[in-house]
C-alpha cells in the first residue's frame, strides 16, 4: 500500500511539473502585449471588455472620463467608488492579473478630476516653475494615494518632453511640461517617479524621445521634429535609466529624419531598439503611445502598424480607443493580427517572449501578480 501511494504521488507531481514546464501559450503572451480602452461605469461577466479579458488574455486596460467621439463626460468614471467597483470587476475577468492605466499627469490632463470627487491637481508647468521639491513630492503623493485607493496601478506620467517649443499645442500649450531646462525636468520627474513607486504605482515617462519641440499634435497628423528636435531632450530618460529608476517608457508618434527617414519613433527600430534600448541602455517595458492616434492610423493600416511596432521594439500596444471613432472589436483585430503576424512569420515568437518576459517582470515588481509566478 506503501508502495502505491508512493507511485501515486510522483505520478502527480510529475504531471503537475510538465503542466507547469509548459508554461504560457503564445495567445497568452500575445494578450499581455495588448492595452486597450472601452465604454462603460461597469463591466458585467457577459459585457465585451469581459469577455477581451478571458477570450483574448488581455494584459492592461486603460480608463478616461471623457469620451471624445461622444463629446460626453461618461466614459470609466464616475466617482471613486464607481471606479474602484470598476476595477475590481475587470480583475476578476482576468487569469493573470492586469495592468490598469490612466493618464493622471495633472492640470489639463487630468482624468480624476474633482467633480468626480477626487483630490485637486496641478500641471507640470505650475510645479516646474516654482521649482519646488518638496511640492512635487506633496503632489505625487497625493496622486499615487489616490491611484492606489481606487485600484489604479499605472500612471501615464510624468511628461519628460522639455518645453522647447511653448507653443506646442498637444504639449507646452497644455502646461504638461516641467520646463525648458530638461535637467528640472529630470528633477521633478524622478520625484514623481519614486514616490508613485512608495505607493506601488508604476509611472511612464513620456514621450521618446522628445515631444517637446514640436509644431503640431501628433493626434490630428504626423508631427515633425526633424529640424527642431536636441539632444538634450534625452537628458531626462538618461538621468532616470542611469540611476536604475525607470521601469516603463512610451513612445511619441514624432517624425525625425535624422533618426529614420521612413517611420515615426513609434514604428522605428533605430529609435527603440537603437537608441532607447542600445545608446540609452533602456531594460524596461516600452509602451506604444495610442496606435489610434492619426499619426499612425492615418499613414499605416493596422497589420502594418502593428507588425512595424512589435519589431522596433514596443512591448505593449495601446489602443485607447478614444480618439475620432470607437472601434468595439479592436481588441480581437488586434489579438487576431498579431497572432497571424507570428503564424507567417513577419513577427517571431521569440519577439514576442521577450515582450512577455518584460511585461511579467513588471507586474511581479510591483507587486500585480505573485513573485514567484
């Protein structure tokens, strides 16, 4: 009897350890290289972004407050216990737990705002010109604390784009920028950085490498840098990559011919691979910036957006879904896309490993999924 119980035990365990020597599938690692945005105050288990999550291995969402195509305030928020019941809701949908994303820089880009009942907030521009330290950390702290409260784990900030150009219309005209000086923008940004990170919080700098100089908005069309770009606006990314601070990067949708004659940074492997990854020595998560913006969408169809992004070096793909039309099924499409992208060859899955072997690394850091998983 001994015996059998014996047999019976390395039996399971052996199958238990092949089961787990498997380890995840392709759609499943395929899922986690998606964030995408969705209508709705609720996800119930039969709603769409319900089934995203279970059917296509969903990795992240992303929440606004503002509908753009609807031009109405009613989007994911509502108020912060609406937004923690939300959140809470889609975790449950998901076998590997998600990444939830806003963009709460602060000022006019500011999704959490207080007739939601959530705390004021300052932008950039006011917190870079008193140049204080001690109200940067006041201010990210109160930010993290309530990103944290309501379930939020990644912040789409701090803007890093160094005011060069404050007429810039998506960045210096919306005071999203510290300043013209980047090592003040390195300061308050590595503050902001380090405190969300206290609170469990990942931040984003943003926008590689360098949004600041431009002369238009890379959300109505292709804005080009080529002539006024510096190096100098890689002095932030280089101040946080060098102090080993800096977990996620997103990308800016900008043209610079220097750097690619062909493709935007979005879609440019010298620039992500070359430059972030190689020059810059760069380890972390690279997040596109939103694929629906007409910078892309407008010169690139979606397989060959895609497939561009994934080999330059983008680890997940946002579809914010937010821009001039809402597209409920661009999570599948995109999903389906990437798999056939990998299925032929375009991609390798190799690639897309490394993408994974990232994006886990990321949620084990911060405590989104287990560290031993």
């Amino acid at each position: 009897m001994r015996h059998l119980l014996l047999s019976l035990f390395l039996l399971t365990s052996t199958l238990a350890c092949a089961q787990t020597a498997q380890g995840p599938t392709l759609d499943e690692k395929i899922g986690q290289m998606l964030m995408v945005g969705f209508r709705g105050t609720v996800a119930t288990s039969d709603s769409s972004i319900a089934r995203y999550i279970r059917d296509y291995h969903l990795g992240s969402v992303i929440f606004f407050d503002f509908d753009v195509e609807l031009k109405k305030a009613d989007r994911n928020v509502a108020s912060p216990n609406q937004l923690k019941a939300l959140v809470d809701s889609l975790q449950s949908f998901a076998k590997i737990p998600l990444l939830v994303a806003i963009d709460q820089e602060g000022g006019r880009v500011n999704r959490l705002k207080t007739t939601y009942g959530f705390p004021a907030s300052v932008s950039a521009q006011y917190l870079g010109r008193i140049n204080n330290t001690d109200s940067t950390r006041f201010y990210a702290d109160r930010t993290a604390r309530t990103l944290k409260s309501v379930g939020i784990n990644v912040n789409f900030a701090p803007v890093v784009d160094v005011n060069s150009n404050p007429d810039n219309p998506v960045i210096g005209k919306l005071e999203r920028s510290y300043s013209a000086d980047p090592e003040i923008v390195a300061t308050h940004a590595r503050i902001v950085t380090a405190v969300h990170k206290e609170h469990g919080i990942v931040t984003t700098f943003k926008h590689f490498p360098g949004h600041g100089s431009a002369w238009n908005d890379s959300h109505v069309g292709m804005a080009d840098v080529t002539t006024t770009w510096a190096d100098s606006e890689l002095i932030p990314y280089r101040r946080a990559i060098e102090a080993n601070e800096l977990d996620a990067i997103m990308t800016a949708h900008i043209f610079n011919a220097n750097f690619d004659k062909d493709h935007p940074g979005t879609l440019s492997k010298h620039v992500l691979t070359g430059m972030l990854r190689g020059d810059l020595g760069f380890e972390g998560v690279i997040y596109s910036d939103d694929m629906q913006m007409k910078a892309v969408a407008d010169f690139y169809g979606l397989e060959q957006a895609i497939e561009l992004g994934i080999n330059a070096g983008i680890d997940i793909l946002t579809f914010g879904n937010n821009t001039h039309q809402y597209e409920p099924d661009i999570a599948e499409r995109a999903f389906k896309t990437i798999k056939r992208l990998v299925e032929t060859g375009r991609i390798s899955e190799s690639r897309i490993d490394e993408s994974y072997q990232r994006i886990m690394k990321l949620k084990r850091s911060y405590g989104v999924i287990d560290a031993t998983r």
